[in-house]
C-alpha cells in the first residue's frame, strides 16, 4: 500500500499538470488588459449595488478577454488602432457592459411615430 504522503504528491502533481495544461493557452497581456479595464469599470460605478458591480465587472473581465483578438484585427482606412492584446482587451472591458446597457436601454423606448412604417 502506497504511503499517504507519496499519494498526495502524486495528486497534487496531476493537479499542477491539469492547471498549467488549461493556463497554457490564456493570453495573458489580454488578461492583464481586461482586468485593468474590469477594475476601473468596478471602481468608477459606485452608484450601483454589489451585487450589480461584482456582476458587471466578471462580464467586462470575461467579454473583454474574449473581445480582445477580434479588436485587434479591426483596420480602418489603413490604420489598425490596436495591435496589441493588451490595449484591446483594455478598451473592450471598458466599454461591453456600457455600450449593452446604452443598447439595451435604447431598445426599451417606444418609436417616435408609433412604430408604423408609412
């Protein structure tokens, strides 16, 4: 029978190696950039609830991360604004959650002419 010790060595490695396999593909600049831009969300909403703000600032966090690679492709007029994942994860973190609420509050309001075409 295996010592006590050696099985928890032998589980604790397994789990490392777990751990490092599914961090082995996180950008990590893009995680960084996403979490400043979550943090400063976070800090800067104080009229909200808590719970609100620990909401908003895991989906900034997450959405930022996520948004990052396709930032990083947009060109305009021959001019890439970010070509790092860092700055772009930044920026999307920053501005998901208040471009959705902008959207979501825009959608709520009724039409200006009932909503009838011609």
């Amino acid at each position: 029978m295996a010592e006590p010790t050696s099985t928890g060595i032998a589980v604790a490695g397994a789990f490392g190696a777990g751990i490092a396999g599914v961090l082995a593909g996180v950008d990590s600049a893009a995680a960084v950039g996403s979490l400043c831009g979550s943090v400063i969300y976070f800090i800067s909403s104080k009229e909200l609830q808590m719970p609100e703000r620990l909401a908003y600032f895991l989906i900034s966090f997450v959405m930022g991360y996520l948004l990052a690679p396709a930032i990083t492709g947009i060109e305009a007029w021959g001019i890439k604004p970010f070509t790092m994942p860092a700055p772009a994860a930044f920026g999307a973190s920053l501005m998901v959650v208040t471009i959705s609420l902008a959207a979501l509050k825009r959608k709520g309001r009724a039409p200006v002419d009932g909503g009838l075409d011609g």
